[in-house]
C-alpha cells in the first residue's frame, strides 16, 4: 500500500481513517515556519485526514499512537520541523482538541485546582488554594473553538447548548459540576464554570485535620447523621457545601436506602444504596421539562430512608419539608444564604412558591418541625472553608422562629503567613432535639463532647 489516502489504518480491526489523498501542498520555501506556524499547519492537515467516526472507536492509548504515526508522517511529507518534544507536545494538544477539553485538560488534572473559570476564549482563571489567579499561558484559540468544547460536554449527559438553548448545567465523567453560558447571553465569548470534583473521598476527620471544623465539631456532625437529624447547610457559592454534605453522608448506616436529587448529579456518597436521580431541562419547544419538585414527589413512592436534596432553589422547598415531617429523618439539602436565619427565611419564601395558599405561620410551623439543624459554612478571605456556625432549630415564639446556637467560630487574629487564626466554640447548651439522640444510644457520648468542646 502506498500513499496515506489509498490506506485504511487500523488498530485492532477498527478503522481509523479512510480520507482521500491530500492535495498536493507547495513545499516550504528556504525559510522555515516559526514552531506555532508548523503547528497550525500540522493540525490542519491531521484534522482533515481523520475520521472522526472512526477514531471514537479508539481507546485514548490507539488513538495516540495513530496520531503519533500521523504526525510524524506528515512532518516528513510537509518538512516540518519538529523535534521529538515538540511532536509529544502536538500530539497531547490534538488529543485533547479532538476527545478530551482541548487546553482545559492540564487544569482538570491539577489537584491543587477546586474551579476553572473560562471567559472567553482567552481569559482562563482557575482557583488554588482557596485564591483565584489567572492563567494567562493557557488559552483557546477563539469562540469556536470555546464553544466545540462546551458542546461536547453538554453532549456527554444528554443536553444540548447552542444559540437556540445557551445555558446548561452538566457535570464531567469525574463528577465535576459545570455551567455554560453562551452567547448573545454571555458578552465576551462562551463561558464556561467548572467546580472540579475531588480525587479523594472527604472525611469530617480529613476537614478538621484541614481547619475546617474542630475534631470534637466533627465527632458532634457524625453523630448528629447517625441519630438522623435533618440537617440544612447553608452557605455561598464555593463555601464547601457539598463537600461538607458528602462528609456527613458518610456517617449514614449502609443499610439504609437514600434517594438523592440534584438538578446536575455532584453528590458522590459513599453507600452501597444509593439511587441518584436528575432532572432534566425543557426540549426546544419548551416541554419535557422534569424539575425537582416532580422528582421529590417521585421519590416519595421509591420507598427511601433518607432523600438528600442537592440544593434547593424554589417550590421543592415545600415537598422538601413535607417529606422530612412524613418520616424521612435524616434527610438534608443545601442553600445558598449568607446566615442560618437567612437560611430559614429562604426555605419559608421557596415553600411560598409552590403556591398551596398556606399562610407564613403554618410554612414557619412546617420548618420547626422538620429542620433540627442549620449548618453555615463560609470561605474566608485567606482561601479557607470553615464552619461559621451551629444553631438548633427549637420552634415558634409568635410568628418568630426561635434558635439556639450550638457551636460558633470564633475568630482571633491572623498568622504571618495569612491564614486566620480562630477557634470553634461549644456555647454548652442542651439541645431540644436531645431525644433523637438518646433514641439511638448516643446521648453520653454527645454531652461530652459538647462539654469537652465548650471547656477548650
């Protein structure tokens, strides 16, 4: 066989290109190409050559070493120019172009990196360490190119983006949560929001050796999931609430069947019965669409111990709190909210949307019965997570609900190398919801370590 267009290359019986012989190309004057000219003109060339339809057939390690044979063979045949490293480098940077996320990949695969931020094609930002730096050596090389990338993840869990439908939720393989926002919507180019999900499974212990929490905080938490209260955390975007949540979850008898419901699956519990559930947006005409709310009701007849609510955001609020007063103890949610009062007063306003006509008072009287504890966690200014605060939900005094302050943060100054300084602070109270606890055989355990903790 000779000539590349005249031969089908196969890797283990799969074809991965049958093209056309290559027009003939002008050989390169004396002056050779600068390195980004030979490869523009390298990547052009193989682009045209491979079958895409074939080439996904591949496994990513084939697929390499075709792509590899290519590029060496077509520097022959072009004079190009390009030493052994230089070619290693095209290779990588065409296998993430054509089935990874092109010059996003090396930020996916830094584990000191929680969330990337593309806005635009040449304006990537990334946060490390809990402090946001621009990565101004990392780029796309235009709108397109940004917007091949976001379609192939929103193609990778059954959605679509384009002019016609510009925003979407999706989640990657590993479990990391991403937004997409297109243009007209998005002024300066596709932008693309990815919070990256961790590597490694997040224990309460894990935070505490972090700072995030103190370990007695966390030996409380622990208990507080396996005697089934129901728990809110509360917090803003990038707190760590998920995180805090899949920590929590860990703690869950294995025996027991949990539903969780999320409008992008992030969660990652660690339990052998757990059924995740999604929903799913409106088609082009506007139907189809499957909301929390509809799952809730759903999940309602899927006999679940615990039903787990990734984040509430509107009228599902109220189904939430039904289910948690209809013997689902131990379910929990987050929401974004700057204090647990504000916490609470969004749950009522989200539970007045689902439109039954109940006053505030009977909504108010619905959330005091359901929710024994608000967890609040903030990112501080040195990059670092930290529980602010644990209250108890107690009940109604008139139409005020009333709370009781479990455990604190206290802050109490900055170290040289900036990271604050502070402690977390039991105010010694004994909880209402203390005989759930007793119910489960924990009551002794549970007063020490809140007498321990206010004694630090």
């Amino acid at each position: 066989m000779s000539g590349f267009g005249r031969r089908v290359v196969e890797s283990e019986s799969r074809e991965l290109a049958v093209v056309p012989e290559p027009a003939p190309q002008p050989a390169p004057g004396p002056k050779s190409p600068n390195l980004e000219q030979a490869r523009e003109r390298m990547r052009d060339i193989l682009l045209a050559r491979i079958n895409p339809a074939a080439a996904v057939r591949l496994t990513r390690e084939e697929f390499g070493k075709e792509v590899l044979r290519l590029v060496a063979e077509i520097g022959t045949e072009q004079r190009l120019q390009l030493n052994i490293k230089e070619q290693d480098n095209l290779v990588q940077e065409l296998m993430d172009d054509m089935i990874g996320l092109g010059p996003l990949e090396p930020l996916l695969n830094d584990d000191a990196i929680t969330d990337i931020m593309v806005n635009g094609p040449y304006s990537i930002y990334v946060e490390r360490f809990g402090k946001l730096e621009q990565m101004p050596q990392v780029r796309f090389r235009d709108n397109s190119h940004v917007n091949n990338v976001a379609q192939r993840i929103a193609a990778g869990v059954g959605r679509r983006v384009d002019e016609a439908s510009p925003m979407a939720d999706a989640r990657l393989h590993d479990g990391s949560r991403v937004n997409i926002l297109l243009p007209p919507l998005a002024l300066n180019g596709p932008t693309i929001s990815i919070r990256k999900f961790s590597r490694r499974a997040i224990t309460l212990d894990i935070m505490a050796r972090q700072g995030n929490l103190s370990q007695p905080l966390a030996q409380f938490l622990e208990l507080c999931a396996r005697a089934r209260l129901n728990i809110l955390i509360s917090g803003g975007t990038g707190s760590g609430k998920t995180t805090l949540m899949n920590a929590i979850s860990r703690n869950i008898d294995p025996t027991e069947r949990i539903i969780t419901i999320e409008d992008a699956a992030e969660l990652q519990l660690q339990l052998p019965h757990v059924v995740s559930i999604e929903t799913r947006p409106p088609n082009l005409e506007g139907e189809g669409e499957i909301t929390q709310r509809d799952l809730l009701k759903n999940a309602l007849r899927m006999r679940p111990d615990r039903i787990i609510v990734g984040e509430v955001r509107g009228s599902e609020a109220f189904d939430m709190l039904q289910a948690m007063n209809t013997g689902h103890d131990g379910s929990m949610s987050t929401v974004h909210a700057n204090t647990p009062r504000d916490a609470l007063a969004r749950i009522e306003n989200m539970a007045l949307l689902a439109g039954i006509g109940l006053p505030a008072r009977v909504i108010r009287n619905q959330i005091v019965s359901a929710v024994d504890l608000v967890i609040q966690i903030e990112r501080m200014r040195d990059g670092v997570r930290r529980i602010q605060s644990v209250i108890e939900v107690i009940g109604l005094e008139g139409d005020t609900t009333t709370t009781q302050d479990l455990f604190t943060y206290r802050y109490e100054g900055e170290n040289r190398d900036g990271t604050l300084r502070g402690s977390f602070v039991a105010h010694g109270y004994r909880p209402h919801f203390l005989p759930k606890i007793a119910a489960f055989g924990l009551e002794r355990r549970f007063m020490e370590l809140l007498e321990v903790e206010r004694e630090r």
